[in-house]
C-alpha cells in the first residue's frame, strides 16, 4: 500500500512538474506572438487611417488614442518578456497578463468608436492563448473577462457614444457572439483537462531541465 500510494505522489509531483514547466514555456510563446501581433494591427492602422481610408475621423485624437494604448500595450508585453526571460513563473502571473489583455482589448474597442468593429475577434484569440497555461483558472477568467469586456464595449456604445439603434450590432448577433466566447472557454477548458490527461498517463520521473521559480 504503502509502495502504490509513493509511486502515486510521484507521479502526481512529475505531472505538477511537467504542467508547470509547459505554463512557463506557453506563456513565452504567447508573448512573442504578442509581441509579433502588436506591430501588426497596428502597422494595418497606420496604414488604413493614412493611406488606405479618406475618413479624417481615424485621424487626429482617435489616432493618438489607439497609439496611446497600443504602445502601453506593448511597454507591458516588453516588461513580461523580461521578467520570463529571468524564469519567473509566480503561480497568479497568467491571470494577470489574461486581465491586462482583456483591459487592452477593451480599451482598444472604446476609443476607436466603432460598434462593428472586427476588433470583438481578439477576444477569441485571448481564450485561445489561455489553454497554453495548462491550468483552467486563466480559462475561466478568460471567458468570462472577454464576456463582461464584450459587455462594456456594448454598454460605451449605447450609453457613452450613444450610437442610433440602426447602426449598432443587432440583439440576435450580440447573443450569439456572446454565446460563442462561451462556447470557446468550454473547448479551452477540455483542451486543458484532455492534456493534463495525456501528461497523467505518459508520466516518469521528474527530469526537468531548468527550474522555474515558484
């Protein structure tokens, strides 16, 4: 008894080992895509309000607040890079950078003053990026942060803009969108577990090759 109940803490501790190493190693890898990413949408936003678009609304004060946030953004994005590159993994460091890409995307929403915007998708993305922490309490938080951001922006621009019924998402399409961020989190979730699952069954001894701070 005694022998079955150590082979099982073992195996308990190399699968706590293994998901903690994997969360640190997913973080990295969701910040240089982050990283890569930024640059991007935004380089697509110079390019639109300057080039592309004749609307002289991307200009002028919408223009300085979305290179406002997106330069924060990235000042954040920087700052994690560095603290990974040191290997410090603090258990509630998921769940911050979660909350802080929300915040962003969010914030990204209510200054560019566009109920339509094709912006709402980079909430699936974050839920995406969640299920690389191998750990189902940044799932949780990314959905339901995603649904309660979606519900702000829609709240900035009914009662803050006050945008005519006529031009706002229609109810049935807010539902459903609302419906699918849900339904993401919940494969999210099971990505998680199904993984955690493989982890459990292919275990061995705990061999890790750096350490990573607790």
């Amino acid at each position: 008894m005694n022998e079955a109940t150590d082979a099982t803490e073992k195996i308990e501790s190399y699968v706590h080992a293994s998901m903690r190493m994997e969360a640190w190693a997913g973080e990295v890898r969701v910040n240089l895509i982050r990283l890569a990413a930024l640059p991007m949408f935004y380089g697509y936003h110079v390019l639109n309000a300057f080039v592309i678009s004749d609307d002289p609304a991307l200009l002028g004060r919408l223009h300085q607040a979305v290179s406002l946030v997106v330069f924060v953004w990235a000042a954040g994005a920087v700052l994690l890079h560095v603290v990974l590159a040191h290997r410090i993994m603090r258990p509630a460091l998921p769940l911050i950078v979660i909350a802080w890409d929300i915040v962003m995307v969010t914030a990204l929403l209510c200054v560019g003053e566009n109920p339509r915007s094709m912006l709402v998708t980079a909430w699936f993305l974050i839920i995406a990026s969640a299920s690389l922490r191998f750990s189902l309490p940044p799932v949780y938080l990314s959905t339901v942060g995603s649904l309660l951001g979606y519900l702000v922006f829609l709240g900035h621009a009914r009662y803050v803009l006050q945008v005519p019924d006529e031009l706002l998402v229609p109810r049935t399409n807010q539902m459903i969108f609302a419906i699918t961020i849900a339904v993401a989190g919940l494969l999210a979730g099971q990505s998680v577990r199904q993984a955690r699952r493989i982890a459990a069954r292919t275990s061995g001894p705990v061999q890790p090759a750096n350490k990573v701070q607790q």
